[in-house]
C-alpha cells in the first residue's frame, strides 16, 4: 500500500506569477512506515513544498519507466533522499542517508556516496499502484491551485505535462 496526503497552507502574499498553496504538509506512507508530516494544525515550521514533492515524485516514476534506479532528494534535509528500486513491476523504496555531492540534483539515477541504510529499506508497492496514487493525488492537487492560482499559472501547466508523459 502507497498512500499521499497532503495540506495547503494558503498564502494571500503571493506575487502573481508564484505559486499559491505551493506549501504546506507532505506525507506519504508506505507499509508500516511514513515519511513528511501531516497534522491538524497549519504550524509554518513543519511545513514543507508540496509542489516540488508531487513534482520529483511524477519525475521519478517517469525516470522508472525506463530505468530501475533514482533518488529522491529530501530539499529539506542536508542528507536524506527516498530510494526507488524497480524490478519488474514492484518498486522498492527506502529512507536512505547518503552524501550530496556539490551539483547533484533533486532526483539522481545513480547511488550516492556513502550510501547507508539508517532508517526503513525496500517496503515494496506496485509500479503500477505507486503511479496512480502519484498521478491521482496530483490531479487534486492541480485543482486546488487552479482555485488559488490563475488556470495558466506555468507550475500548474508543469505537473499537468508531468501527468500526461507518465500516462503516455
């Protein structure tokens, strides 16, 4: 089981081409174990880009549709990233710690140095369960901005792009 959820904290002070709603809680659980943070009230401390979440999380899972390896950096932590392994059509993903060498990205395709599994490792979903979940809570996501935010907002265009590759 793969299960995203996530709240909005709006922000009224947004510039016009920002993003409103961009942040706010981001979690996923898979199995037993959970990643991000979600609760009842909206603490500015805890929260965190779900845009840029559901973003490298649909890349990812674009990148497994031809690949068996990527990371997801975690932006908010110095050396955290989420490890996906594909084999066949089940996904493993891992909480892992690991260097992040000067240039490497938000989502990576190959190991980081000193690579360690600290916390949870390989809890298994399908690919294809792991895509809808991704695909289907991002479609949510998008109409709550299109709420907030102008239709043409270019964020919004972006994950819409996003979707249509993965559902190619």
């Amino acid at each position: 089981m793969f299960k995203i959820s996530y709240k909005i904290f709006e922000n009224e002070n947004v510039e016009e081409m920002e993003l409103n709603g961009a942040d706010g809680y981001f979690q996923f659980k898979i199995d037993n174990e959970t990643y991000g943070i979600f609760i009842p009230e909206n603490i500015d401390e805890f929260s965190v880009s779900i845009y840029w979440w559901l973003y490298y999380l649909l890349k990812a899972i674009l990148m497994l549709k031809t690949e068996s390896y990527t990371l997801i950096s975690d932006i908010e932590k110095p050396k955290i990233w989420i490890e996906l392994k594909k084999e066949k059509n089940i996904v493993k993903i891992s909480k892992v710690t690991a260097d992040k060498p000067e240039g490497s990205g938000a989502i990576e395709m190959k190991e980081m140095p000193n690579l360690i599994y600290q916390y949870w490792k390989d809890k298994q979903v399908s690919y294809g369960d792991l895509k809808t979940e991704a695909v289907n809570k991002t479609k949510l996501y998008i109409e709550e901005l299109r709420v907030l935010n102008n239709k043409d907002n270019k964020d919004i265009l972006n994950l819409e792009n996003l979707i249509l590759e993965i559902e190619k």
